[in-house]
C-alpha cells in the first residue's frame, strides 16, 4: 500500500514540477524562490510524500531550492435538491441543510500550481 501511495504522490509531484519547470524555462528566470501548490481535499495528497516527491523532481534544477507552500481546499458541494453549498465533513457526501445526497462537487478535486516567485 505503501507503494502505491508513493507512487500517487511521485505522479502528481511530476506533473506540477514540470509546469514549474516550463514556467520558469518561458519567463528565463534564475532561480525559483517559492512554489505555492494547491490541492483538493479529494487528491488525498500526503503532503511530507508529496514534498520529498518534489524535491527529488526538481533536484539539480533552477527550483531545487525553492520554499514550498501547500493549502489543502475543503470539498464543498451544491445540493441539487435545495441548491445550498456546505462544506463536506469527514466526506460523507450529504447535504448539511435537507440531508439530501443529490449533489454536485464545486470543489475539493482540484491540484494546481497557484504562483511561483523567482528571481
């Protein structure tokens, strides 16, 4: 199990180093300074997996020194029965308002890279 979580986290830690990676290559930049990563609650990230991930992908790169910053988002859902938003506790998929499980995610998915500082 332990395997396949490593294995999540490196797949994930690939793709966003490669966008750092692009970016900083496309605006010619010394060097990294910050990477703030944002990540959905449903990703199910393990962040200090995550972080040596990272670290490994951009090892020997102009972000290899980078300060990394990660914020987790809560899922939130829209009910379809009485059209509140709430957030979704311990990820049980119901609506805090009418208990209805008619619902549409509008957040908690998502993993992006949300601003790189460089010199």
């Amino acid at each position: 199990m332990l395997r396949n979580r490593s294995m999540h986290e490196l797949r994930i830690a690939k793709d966003l180093s490669d966008i750092v990676l692009d970016a900083a290559s496309m605006q010619r930049v010394a060097s990294v300074t910050k990477v703030n990563i944002v990540f959905g609650e449903m990703i199910q990230i393990v962040p200090a997996i995550f972080e040596t991930a990272f670290r490994e992908c951009v090892r020997g790169t102009t972000a290899e020194e980078a300060e990394r910053a990660f914020e987790i988002l809560p899922v939130r859902i829209l009910c379809r029965e009485c059209g509140q938003e709430s957030n979704v506790e311990k990820l049980l998929f119901r609506c805090s308002h009418c208990g209805s499980q008619e619902m549409d995610v509008i957040q908690g998915n998502e993993m992006f890279v949300k601003s790189i500082e460089a010199e």
